[in-house]
C-alpha cells in the first residue's frame, strides 16, 4: 500500500538507493508514489495488486525479479479497517474481507518471496501489525484478530527464515495521522464531525507524548528494521505508539 508511512518508506529506501516495487490496489496512489520517487532521483515500477490474490501477489514478485532481478526487502503494509460494529453485529462479508487483506495478504507475500530470499540467503521482511493486535479494541472485532494473526505469523516466519539468514519483523503502531485514521474515528462517531474530532482528541490523548505518530516516525522504524543494524532482531514486534499501551 502506497499511502502513509508505507508511501514514507517507500521514499526512504529510494533516498538511500533501493530500488522499488510499488504494489497497491490503487493506480491513482501507486503511480503517485511512484512518481515521487523518480522526483527524487530514485528507481520505482508499480504493480497494480489486490493482495489478497495470490496471482496477484506472485505478479508483483515475477516483475521485482524480471525488473531488478532479487528482492531484499519486502515492506508487508496493505491494510483495510474494516468498521466500527460490536461482534454481533459485525457483518461475516466485511469480516471475511478484511481478513482477505490484512492476514492473507500478509500471508501471501511471505509465502511467494521468502523461496527467493532463503534461495539467496539474505533478505528481510517487515509486516506491519498494529497495537490492536496487542490489546482488545471495542468495535474492531476484525481488525484486532487479523493483526494479532499478523504478529504471530512474524513470529513463526522469523523462527522459521532465521538459519537461511533471512529477518522476518513486524512494526505495531498506535494511531498514526494517516487517511485511515479519519476513517476510524468516523466511523467510531458514526458520522458526526464533531464526534470524530472528539475521538481524535480523546485517541491523542491515550499516549502520554499526547499527540498522534507521524507516518515518517512509523517508516523510520521500518527502516531501521530493514537495515543491518537491527541484524540481530528476530520475529519481533516493535510498538511505535508514543507510550500508549503502557499506560
């Protein structure tokens, strides 16, 4: 997904001399990231990807190996939130699609270029859970489980990859300023304006820095996760939240 802190490292890893497939569902934000990468100097393809689609996942590998022939890093970002209904209201279609995108496709994208990074014996992987995986949420039934789902098969995959010299990952942000964001606290104020923006503040609050995380503060970690500094760190979770869950 090409929006957010997905869109920030993305830019990024251009700025230090990746080079870059961007998959996302949307053409209109894809090719806009991929754009500003070629501002920047930087080298970028987009690949239009439903993730939740295996042929579409393994396309987006077949053009990172045909265009730049390995992959060393995959950034696992493509997230939907579903909405904000008590469990037994929750609709099965919006729950069977949200798992769709938030676990199968997380799923998908180690299954299909992990075979080339243990090929290689190098290569990192960063999914991106959320804080939701970590607590209960009220009204997020399907977005808490997938990103709970998201951490443990980190962790699996980390165990797993680890011999082969390839790091599997996972950031867990709290509320980031990110278009999804407005949609959760929408949805949280089932449409009043001013609602949401009392759910916003109330959000911004929870954190003891008192404000929201900032999509480049999320991509920073990714990078660092991607980097050879974090060689060492291992099918782990690391919380991006300004405090919130603890206190």
């Amino acid at each position: 997904m090409a929006e957010g802190e997905s869109g920030a490292a993305c830019l990024k890893l251009a700025e230090g001399g990746a080079k870059v497939v961007v998959a996302d569902l949307s053409e209109e934000m894809g090719e806009e990231t991929v754009r500003r990468i070629h501002e920047i100097g930087g080298d970028a393809i987009f690949v239009r990807t439903d993730v939740s689609k295996s042929e579409d996942v393994q396309s987006y590998v077949r053009a990172a190996l045909d265009t730049y022939g390995k992959i060393d890093i995959l950034l696992n970002n493509a997230g939907w939130e579903g909405k904000m209904i008590p469990l037994v209201d929750y609709p099965e279609e919006v729950f069977d699609k949200l798992m769709g995108i938030n676990v199968r496709g997380v799923f998908l994208g180690m299954k299909y270029v992990l075979p080339h990074m243990i090929r290689q014996k190098s290569g990192v992987i960063v999914n991106t859970a959320s804080v939701a995986g970590m607590v209960g949420t009220s009204e997020m039934v399907a977005y808490g489980a997938s990103k709970h789902a998201v951490i443990g098969m980190t962790k699996t995959a980390g165990i797993e990859a680890a011999p082969s010299g390839v790091r599997v990952n996972a950031v867990c942000p709290g509320v980031v300023d990110t278009e999804m964001m407005r949609k959760i606290e929408g949805g949280f104020a089932r449409g009043d304006t001013a609602a949401a923006e009392q759910t916003r503040q109330q959000m911004a609050a929870a954190a003891p820095t008192g404000r929201y995380t900032q999509p480049e503060e999320v991509a920073n970690v990714m990078l660092y996760l991607a980097s050879d500094l974090s060689f060492r760190v291992v099918g782990q979770t690391i919380v991006i939240d300004g405090g919130a869950v603890l206190s």
